[in-house]
C-alpha cells in the first residue's frame, strides 16, 4: 500500500502529468482537495472511494488514509499545482513517517508555471532576471525572519506572490522603493481554469486595475521587469559561437 501524493496541476485537467493521472485512475481511494481540484481532474477514475477533503481537518484525513492502508488499498492524496508548494503536505507526511505508511510524491505542474503562459514570458531574462522567488503574503500566519515582503523585494528578482490579492495594496506599497513605479505586474485569476482572468499593468496602475475586475481570492501576483520585456540580451545556449557538448567548434 501507497499514498500517492499527486500533483493535479493549475486547474486545467490536461496539466496532470501521464503518471499522475495513471495513479489516480488505478488507485482504489481518492483524497483530492475539492476547493482548488476540479472535479474534471478525476475523469476516468474506477476508485471505490472518492472523497473531497475541503471540509476535513488534519487527524480526520489521516484516519482515512489509516483505513485504507489496513485494507492495503492505496490511495491517491490530490493536491492543486505542485503539492510540494504550499500544498501542507509535510504536516500529512510527518503523520505517515510516524504511522510508517509508505508514500511518494508525484510532482505537478505549478499555478506560475500556468501564469507564465498565459502571460507569454519567460521568467528568467538573461541581464533582467535569473532568479525567481516564490513567497506569500503574510496574513493570518508570519513569515520566517528575513522573509518579509520587503526583504524579498531588495534583490528586485523576478517574484510570484501567493494568497496576497486581497492585501494587494499593501504589497504595492511594499515593492515600489524596489522595483519603482513603472514595474510590470500581473494579477492572474485561476490560471487554466475556465474562467481564467488576468490584468496586466505597473505597480502604478494594478490595483485599479484589479479592483475593476473584483479579484478576491484564488489569484497569483507575478511582478519582475521580465514581464513584457522587449531589451535584454541573447543567451549563450543557441549563440553560434557558443560551444558546448552538443554542438562542436566545427558545428
């Protein structure tokens, strides 16, 4: 028996990856979180459990998985994006190291990975940018010391901010003595969904921008000058005269 923790991807039930939708088709127990799955993900599924998690606390999810290893069913644990990122996995995996209940983790296709696409940029620009920080906004718990908005801002990198719409006016405050006023932001509403929204503008104009559409929750923030950039420079990977192991000086 095995909890497949499983990565469902952004939204959009084609962004599971081949093994994890295997898993979840071949699994006879499915845990998914009903609040950010869709219920499209499960298509094709033959469980004899499938139970929406949205509404459980932690020691209710973990009876049930529990159970299911007393009968040697495994289950399939479905998170939204990446479980690895903000998923609280590691609260359920502690609980199966203590139980020694064997588990893997099936990686996901993250909701900035979903965002970058829908926005047609690259994340990471040769002489803009090539680091990306993904972070939340501190509200109901604090971040570690040193993790704070504005300690993040001071490297100006590339970042995606998560849980943080409704305080968007905060974080704006706190990014432009870094990133300045002209900035490119996007807001993005439930990337792949089918409601899929997104506003595009400077840390001048966002929040205007956001309150016009009336975003409230499930949005990802992404702020960096790669956003829309139209300078930088080539990079060396398809420079021709960059040699390398795959392309020879008498290339």
């Amino acid at each position: 028996m095995t909890v497949y923790f499983i990565g469902a991807g952004p939204g959009d039930p084609e962004l599971i990856t081949v093994k994890g939708q295997r898993l979840l088709r071949s699994c006879p127990v499915i845990l998914y979180a009903g609040s950010l799955v869709p219920a499209a993900v499960l298509e094709g599924h033959s469980a004899e459990q499938v139970i929406n998690t949205a509404e459980l606390h932690l020691d209710e999810i973990i009876a049930l998985i529990t159970q299911a290893h007393s009968t040697g069913q495994d289950v399939a644990r479905v998170h939204s994006g990446d479980p690895s990122l903000y998923g609280a996995i590691g609260e359920q995996i502690r609980h199966l190291r203590r139980l020694k209940i064997p588990f893997q983790i099936i990686p996901g296709v993250t909701a900035t990975a979903a965002c970058a696409a829908l926005l047609e940029s690259e994340l990471t620009l040769p002489e803009v940018s090539q680091t990306l920080i993904l972070t939340r906004y501190a509200s109901k718990s604090e971040m570690p010391a040193g993790e704070q908005l504005s300690d993040l801002a001071r490297h100006g990198a590339t970042m995606a901010i998560h849980l943080g719409v409704v305080h968007l006016s905060k974080i704006v405050a706190e990014l432009l003595p870094h990133y300045g006023a002209d900035c490119p932001i996007a807001v993005v509403h439930r990337a792949s969904w089918p409601d899929q929204d997104w506003v595009s503008g400077t840390l001048a104009t966002i929040e205007e921008q956001v309150r016009a559409k009336g975003f409230r929750r499930t949005a990802l923030i992404l702020v960096g000058r790669v956003l829309h950039a139209e300078q930088f420079a080539d990079s060396a990977l398809y420079n021709a005269e960059h040699r390398h192991l795959f392309r020879s000086s008498d290339a």
